[in-house]
C-alpha cells in the first residue's frame, strides 16, 4: 500500500445526525425542550438545529435513504434505524438543572453518574428513542 497524501487531521464535529420518524416531535422536543435554534425545516425530510458552533441534523430515516432531490445539492443517500447517540455539553451545576428540566417535561432520567475521572452525565431518551447524554466536558479532557 502506498503512503496516503498528507492532511491534517479535522478540528472539529460540524454536524452530527440523529433520526426520528415523527419530525414534528422531534422538532417540539429539541426547539422547545431542549431550547435549540432551529435553521432549516423541510417538512417531511429533515429538521436542523444549531448547537453552539455545530449543527445537530435530524432526519427522517425513510427519506434520506431516497438521497436527495436538487440535483444542484448531490447529497447521496444515507440513514440509519434504530436509536442513536448524542452527548451534549454542560457544566454539573447545568445538568443539575437540565435533570429538572427534562423531568418536568416528562423525559426521565435514565441514569446519573460519576464516570471514573468524576465527570458527571445524564442519559435520558428524545420522542424517537435516540439515547441522549448531558456530560462535564471533562469527561473527555
């Protein structure tokens, strides 16, 4: 095998991808429950919001495996079933209070501990089942 050209590697997530079938939940969850910006809807495709510097995409699982239908944007397919994965960033004092949050809103906590480093997180399900995680940033620092 020959030596790969030289890239440095990426400094950073710009987008990350959940799925969910009912994007109107979805969308009612992460605008309102979780208090994010929403940039761009098209209905019964996807639903996108802004994350600090990232963007968190959630589509309908059905439809992106179809690809794209502006041939000016060649977005090939792509999907996936079933629950996914997504941490986000707070500090403890933040988590004590999305705890608060999220259980008042009826989204219970699934699990609340000290990883062995002592950061602390959260795990709790969005409308489509997706496993979500409120860590310390430290958790990986």
């Amino acid at each position: 095998m020959s030596a790969l050209p030289h890239a440095p590697p990426p400094g950073a997530v710009l987008e990350a991808a959940l799925y969910a079938d009912d994007l109107k939940a979805a969308a009612r969850f992460y605008g309102g429950v979780m208090g994010l910006e929403e940039i761009i809807r098209v209905a019964g495709r996807h639903v996108f919001f802004r994350v600090g510097p990232t963007v968190l995409l959630i589509f309908d699982p059905v439809a992106t495996t179809a690809g794209g239908s502006n041939p000016a944007l060649p977005v090939p397919p792509h999907g996936a079933h079933g629950p996914g994965h997504l941490c986000f960033a707070a500090t403890r004092d933040e988590i004590n209070l999305w705890r608060t949050r999220l259980e008042a809103a009826g989204y219970p906590v699934e699990a609340d501990f000290d990883w062995p480093n002592g950061a602390r997180s959260i795990y709790f399900r969005d409308p489509a089942g997706n496993s979500l995680e409120i860590a310390e940033p430290r958790l990986w620092g």
